[in-house]
C-alpha cells in the first residue's frame, strides 16, 4: 500500500479543509462550528460517529476483512485554538480577530480527516477497526479526560492509540520520535500571601507581603537545584505576582501563580508536597500567612516500548531512515494525549512542518506560527500507514 501516494492525490482536499479550520477558529469546548465541519465531512464519507465531551467527536470505520473480535486501534487529533491575534498575512489568516490556530491544532485535524478517508476507502482490507478521536479543550483543561469517561476507548475497545502534533524545529518531510517519556507533567498552583498593610514610610506596623512573595519565589528555584536530580528534568515558573495598589502604601495581599513540571510520579508529589512544605514555612517565618492550591493537571506522556518498536519500523518502511529522527530529550511542555497514554499502549510523534527557505521557522504559540502545508500528506500516510500495519500485520 502506497499511502504517501495515495496522500499526495488528495493533497489540495487536506490544503482546502486545513484553511477552512484556521480561518475560523474557535476556543476550549466552544468548538461548534469545528465540530460541525467535521460531523459534515464524516457524513459525507460514509463514515459512522458520535458527539462526545461536549464539541468533541469519536468516529468509527469497522473492517470487513476481520471479526466482531477483531483490534481496534485509535487515532487522536486536537481541535481548539488559541486566544491570540494572528499577525500574518497569508490569504487564510484567522478571520477572528483575538483566536488563532497557532498550536497547529488545524493540521492535526485535518490529517486525521485525511487518514480516515483514505482508510474508508480500505474498508474492507483491514482486519480491525479504527477510531478517531477529535478532542476538544487540549489547550485549557483537555477533554480527553471526559471522552475517556464517556467511552471514548470503548465500544469497541481501543487496543492501540496514535497521535502527532506538528513541530517547526523539525523540517517537512521528517518525523521525530521519542522513547519512553516524551512529554513532561504539570501542575498550576496559586499562592496567596497575607500580610498587613501599612504605610510605606513605616513598614515595621505592617508585614510586607511582597517581600515574603521575594523570598518565596528565590526559594522555590532551590527545590529544582538542589532537591532532585539533576539527571531528572524539572521546572518551576513563576507566571504571574499581583498586589499592591501605590508605590508608598505597602498591601495587605500578594498572589503569586506559576507550574510546576516534572518527568516522574515520584518528583511530582515531591514537588508538590516540599513547595507547601517551603512556602508555609518561609512565609511564617516572615510572620505572615499563606494560602496553597495545587491543580493536577496532565500527566506525563509515555510512549509504549512496543508500539514505539512498531512505529519506528513502520514509519522506516513509508519514509526511509533518513526522514525519521530519534529525539534524545523530552520536551517539558505538557500534552494531553498523556491522559490516552495512561489506558492503552500509545506512541505520539513529532511532525516536522518548519521550512527555512519559505520563512516557516515560527514557533509554536507564537503569532507568526504556520506551517509548510505539504506536512499534510506525511502525517496523513503515517497515520494510514501505522493504522494498517497495526491491524493487518500483528
């Protein structure tokens, strides 16, 4: 089977829908349009499916060449935008002023489009199954949470699961694959510091919130250097510190917000527990008072050892090892995939769509971010390619 040929035949379809969705942008689970431009697209080919998490949609193609029993193997695309104003001025820019598709999240949709009706079509060759899983909210609180609780994974039962998201440090054309961990946890945290207001002419009647939030701030870069591994990544940023109101009266209240991200279960509940732990103490010390929220949100993403094997052949076969690229390092972003990783045996890809003679060198959430369009027809064949093999081979 041929797909990057079949891909290419379809190339100016996948341009088509991947500008239809940039143009028109939309946000967290309020994907309506999205959702109904993807419903439209599976209807017409034929191709059964359900709402599911609100905007999100499962779809399923059901082989003919296999059994009731037969495996099933999920491919997964995200589907909102960003709330950012686009400053670039292709044809296709957003048309909503303040939303953009600056995470890539419009290709990856159309790709996984792609793969099924290309897969539709091949219907009756596969000896399993194959989902597709359009999330909504990746950027926000994520909706693969929600889809998995709603059966997103069941009925039937998803045995394997793919994804990719589109990386312009990689060169179209290429793929880039990560064993193991590939994308780091995360955990948002508020922090909020009590202290006593005053004048700032006498700041000994009062207690200075802001330089308690100075010094927690200072020691909470100790918990990275010096309480974990340095072999073991880890990151805390601090986003956001808020208080005051003039420059000669010193507040009452400052709030700090800022992520914590690590590699391993392990260093996340340490972070978490030893950052309550550094915060309470230091502000007492200070004679102030705290309060500490910590959210969980995504887990790390792990890449199965077998199906990393099995798509690293696979993707060898289709490309040639010379397009295939073995990442050493994780990224310390966060993704929600993790959360379909966490319940069956996934492997997630890098995509490369930059193009340093076309000036696609943007980065991701950046308002210049676009892609070299002909990424569409690679990660449409890679999809088609791992899906078939999976079901077909194993």
């Amino acid at each position: 089977m041929n797909f990057i040929h079949e891909a290419k035949q379809i190339s100016e379809e996948l341009i088509y829908i991947r500008r239809e969705f940039h143009e028109n942008p939309e946000l967290d689970f309020d994907l309506y349009k999205t959702s109904d431009r993807i419903k439209n697209f599976l209807r017409n080919e034929n191709i059964e499916f359900y709402s599911c998490a609100g905007t999100g949609v499962v779809a399923t193609i059901y082989g003919e060449a296999g059994n009731s029993n037969g495996k099933t193997i999920a491919i997964r695309c995200d589907m909102d935008a960003l709330p950012l104003h686009e400053k670039n001025s292709h044809c296709y820019a957003s048309k909503i002023h303040g939303k953009m598709h600056a995470c890539g999240h419009d290709a990856h949709m159309t790709m996984v489009l792609g793969a099924a009706k290309l897969l539709n079509n091949r219907r009756k060759e596969l000896k399993g199954n194959v989902k597709f899983i359009f999330e909504p909210a990746e950027e926000t609180t994520g909706g693969a949470k929600i889809m998995i609780e709603e059966g997103a994974l069941e009925a039937p039962h998803v045995d394997a699961i793919i994804g990719c998201h589109v990386d312009e440090s990689l060169e179209v054309g290429t793929i880039g694959l990560k064993q193991g961990v590939a994308y780091a946890a995360s955990n948002p945290f508020t922090i909020t510091i009590c202290g006593k207001s005053s004048h700032g002419a006498s700041p000994h009647k009062g207690i200075d919130p802001i330089v308690i939030a100075a010094q927690v701030i200072n020691s909470l870069q100790l918990l990275v250097s010096r309480e974990t591994s340095p072999v073991s990544p880890g990151v805390i940023t601090i986003g956001t510190i808020n208080g005051g109101t003039a420059a000669n009266i010193i507040p009452d209240k400052v709030t700090i917000t800022g992520i914590i991200r690590t590699m391993n279960l392990e260093d996340r509940e340490y972070m978490k527990k030893r950052l309550k732990e550094l915060v309470t103490m230091q502000v007492e010390s200070l004679r102030g008072a705290c309060e500490i929220a910590i959210d969980e949100s995504y887990p790390c993403l792990y890449n199965d050892d077998a199906m990393y094997n099995i798509f690293y052949d696979n993707s060898v076969a289709l490309l040639g090892k010379d397009k295939v690229k073995i990442l050493r390092e994780p990224t310390m972003g966060v993704e929600s995939f993790a959360y379909f990783s966490l319940k069956v045996p996934a492997m997630f890809y890098q995509l490369g769509c930059g193009n340093l003679e076309k000036g696609i060198i943007y980065p991701l959430h950046s308002s210049k971010f676009n892609i070299d369009e002909e990424c569409l027809q690679i990660g449409v064949a890679v999809h088609c390619n791992m899906a078939v093999n999976y079901l077909n081979k194993l």
